[in-house]
C-alpha cells in the first residue's frame, strides 16, 4: 500500500528547461511510492524563454503547468501555485533539484508522524556527491555584517559564521533546525494557513528564512531529515545574470532585517553593504592596474559597479 499523505509539488522554473526535465523525472518516479492521485506536481514558469513551457506541455502532460507573462519572482510564484493546491503538504522544489529515491516517500512520512513540525528539509548533495550545506541558525544583526560579506572572506572559520551554517552539530542526524535553505522543503498545509504565505516582497532570497522565523515564533518545529537526500545544481537560474543575482540577495538581506530587527537595523546593513562593496572595488580595481587577471577584474569592477548603482539609488 502506498504512502497516504496527499502531497503538491510545486516547482518554479526560469530558463533551466534541461534541469526541470529531470526535476519532473525524479518526481513523477517517487510519487510511485505514494497512493494513486496522492502527489500533484504544479510548474510555475516565470516567463522563460527557452522552450520550458512548451516542454512542460509536451512531454509531462499530467503536470498542471502555469505560465506566466513575466517574471514574478520565487515568493509570489510559489504563492500563485498554493494558492490552488490540495495537499496535506506542499514540497517546494527547484528545478535544479532532483529527488534521490525514496527523498519524498521519507520527507511526507516524516511529517505526517511529527504534527508538531511545519518544515522538514532533506540533506542536499552536490553533483559530486559531496554535502551541501543546507542547515541555519536565524541571522543575528552580526550576521549581516559577516556571511556573504567581504569580512567573510578574510575570516570565514568565526565561530559565529561555524554556529550560523550548524557546523557544531552532526550533518547526519535527525535533528530540529531553525530554517533550511529552500531549495527542497516539505511544508504542512495546516502550518501555511496559520502561518500565511511567503512574504512576496522578497523576489528571491531569505523568503525560507522569513517563513521559518515566523513559523517558529507561531510555535511550530522544523526538522532536518538527512536520511532522506537531494542531488541540487545550486544556481543554476539565479546564476544566468550575476548582476541580477546579487542585487535580489542584497535587497532580501536588507529587507530581512529592516523587517526583524528595524528600520534603523535596515539602513546600516545597507549602508555596510554598499561601503564593503566600493572597497573591494577599490581593492579589484589595483589588481587591475597591476595586470592581475584583467578579465576576471574587469567583470568585478562590473559587477560591484552596478551593485552601487542599485544602492544608492535606493
């Protein structure tokens, strides 16, 4: 007999079209382990142009597929999909992801014995195999100043930066978390109504982060399942358009904590974001003179050009 809990995959898409064939794939064979009509599958595509639609509508028929007209960003597609769904839980999954066998069978059963749990997230793999990262603490305000910054960079085995990604606790036990990156995460039905949807002003990026926080603070668990495993191709949508990428992560980041810590909270790690980011285009910009692998400094200077440029426009 198969598994009973009744599961929507929702899956958004942009311009991956070869990754979301094998997304679909992995899926349509784990929902074997499941009841007859217990897993749908829903691809949002936010506006792609590389055929992904049309391959949706080709060759996975039984895939409810919704294609918008531009790109709506990860928050809002995910809400646009859930809106309609009828499971007792809602795996969001991207499409550079692939379930490893029995992932789902073991996430939805996993849920369904933990009523306490709104999340359960698998251990992610690379493509090697080797572990992903996946396990978090909640950002603190020194957080912001530290993880994905300069400083990061000339310190990254801090204490604080080894308790942020779990590295005090064994990647592969069972064990509660306080948020999981969401690239593949179970969520229960019943914890999104109470918990409402993802807050649509992140376009990509802390959205998970936002949704645990506020799930926690309602009471609820989440949990971290390494027994059941998923192969990501990390960024393969976001890294399309590095500009793109990096101002959605900034702006996020800024918005987590202007909501969670305070406008005042906001504006400085703005502020410290914009100022790290004219130094290290001081610091590419001496590479350059001295001939330093011109290419590659010239796409920083770029780069960190355009991250200004959005900043102090805001």
């Amino acid at each position: 007999m198969g598994i009973t809990m009744r599961v929507s995959v929702v899956v958004v898409n942009w311009n991956v079209k070869e990754f979301l064939q094998s997304c679909l794939a992995s899926v349509l064979k784990e929902s074997g382990s499941f009841s007859a009509g217990s897993v749908e599958i829903i691809v949002v595509d936010n506006a792609s142009s590389d055929g992904s639609a049309e391959m949706v509508r080709e060759q996975y028929p039984q895939v409810r597929l919704l294609a918008n007209a531009d790109n709506r960003g990860f928050s809002a597609a995910c809400n646009q999909a859930i809106a309609g769904c009828t499971g007792d839980a809602v795996l969001l999954l991207n499409p550079d992801a692939e379930l490893l066998p029995e992932s789902l069978g073991e996430l939805a059963g996993w849920l369904k014995r933990h009523p306490a749990a709104a999340a359960v997230g698998p251990r992610m793999l690379n493509a090697d195999g080797t572990i992903q990262s996946s396990r978090r603490r909640f950002p603190t305000l020194a957080t912001a100043f530290l993880e994905s910054t300069i400083l990061q960079s000339y310190f990254p085995k801090l204490l604080h930066l080894s308790r942020y990604y779990c590295l005090d606790q064994p990647e592969d036990h069972e064990q509660e978390v306080d948020w999981l990156v969401g690239a593949c995460l179970l969520l229960r039905r019943k914890a999104l109504q109470e918990v409402g949807p993802l807050d649509e002003r992140f376009f990509l990026y802390f959205e998970e982060t936002d949704w645990c926080l506020r799930a926690k603070r309602a009471g609820w668990q989440i949990g971290y399942l390494p027994r059941a495993q998923v192969l990501h191709h990390y960024g393969q949508s976001s890294g399309q358009d590095l500009r793109l990428r990096h101002i959605y992560f900034t702006d996020s980041k800024c918005r987590y904590y202007r909501k969670h810590f305070g406008p005042a909270a906001g504006r400085l790690v703005r502020w410290f974001l914009l100022v790290s980011y004219a130094l290290q285009m001081v610091e590419e910009s001496v590479k350059l003179a001295l001939g330093h692998k011109v290419a590659a400094r010239r796409q920083r200077i770029a780069l960190l050009g355009s991250l200004l440029k959005w900043g102090l426009k805001g």
